[in-house]
C-alpha cells in the first residue's frame, strides 16, 4: 500500500504542471509610449462615434434599427483596442458632439462622413503604430469603418 501511494505521488511529479497564463500585453508594456498615446486617441474617438450615434438615434428613433450595428461594431472596435494594450493617460474631456440635424437623412449623411473621416484617419494611425499587432487591429478597424460609411449611405437614401 505503501508502495501504491508513493507510486501515485511519484507520477504527480513527473506530470508537466499546467502552463502558466501568458502575461496580457497592459502588463507587459509601458502604460506610456507611441503606442499608448494611439490606442487612448482612438479609444476617445470611438466614444465619441458612439455618443454622436446616440444622439441621433434620440433625434431621429426611426434610425435605430440601420444604427444598432454600427454602434455595436464601434463598441466592439473600442474593447479590441483596449486590449491591445496599456492606454496613457490623458486628462481630455471627451469633446461635445454637434446636435444632429433636423432630417434623419441629414443626420445619417454627417454620420457618414464622420465615419469617412474616421476610416481616414485609422489609416494614418495604422502608419504610425509601433506594434505589428496594433496595425493590425487598427487595419481591421479601418474596414469596418468604410463599410459603415458604405451603410450610412444606403440608409440615407
């Protein structure tokens, strides 16, 4: 029996242990850099996205349903980038959203080429990105915001 037990434990001790969890990349990277400075600019510009949508599906109800998966997509984008990596710190007050426009097409047209703008500027954050992984991320975002543009224009019509 003795043999039987120290037999048991003897093969616990040679089994692999189980891996240990990677470190995620906020605790491995500095919390300030390039690449910090980027992923908080575009986290802000996300917010920003997302409250300007807000206001006009509360403007406009009728835009609800055409807006309820560009916003997901820009909450999903969001946790993506913040994932990523550590975000600097920055003390900027999130920047006050024009009021929509008085007509629903109006307003989809401005949230279009606020999505143009968007897609534009992904593309200068993907150059300038540091990390592989980043611009990746930062391509994949870019995408979706063209396709959004691409919607907001069918909705519009």
């Amino acid at each position: 029996m003795l043999l039987a037990a120290l037999g048991g434990l003897l093969a616990a001790c040679t089994e692999p242990a189980p891996p240990e969890p990677a470190p995620t990349r906020s605790a491995a990277s500095p919390a300030s850099g390039p690449d910090a400075e980027l992923r908080a600019r575009v986290v802000a510009d996300k917010d920003a996205l997302i409250q300007r949508i807000d206001q006009v599906t509360a403007s406009h109800p009728g835009t609800a349903e055409s807006l309820r998966t560009v916003r997901e997509a820009h909450g999903i984008h969001r946790e993506a980038v913040r994932a990523n990596g550590p975000l600097a710190e920055t003390g900027d007050e999130p920047a006050a959203q024009p009021s929509p426009a008085a007509s629903a097409r109006a307003a989809l047209t401005e949230l279009g080429e606020a999505e143009r703008v968007a897609a534009s500027q992904r593309l200068e954050d993907c150059l300038a990105a540091q990390d592989a992984e980043l611009a990746s991320l930062l391509a994949g975002v870019r995408a979706g915001e063209r396709v959004h543009v691409a919607r907001l224009q069918a909705a519009a019509s």
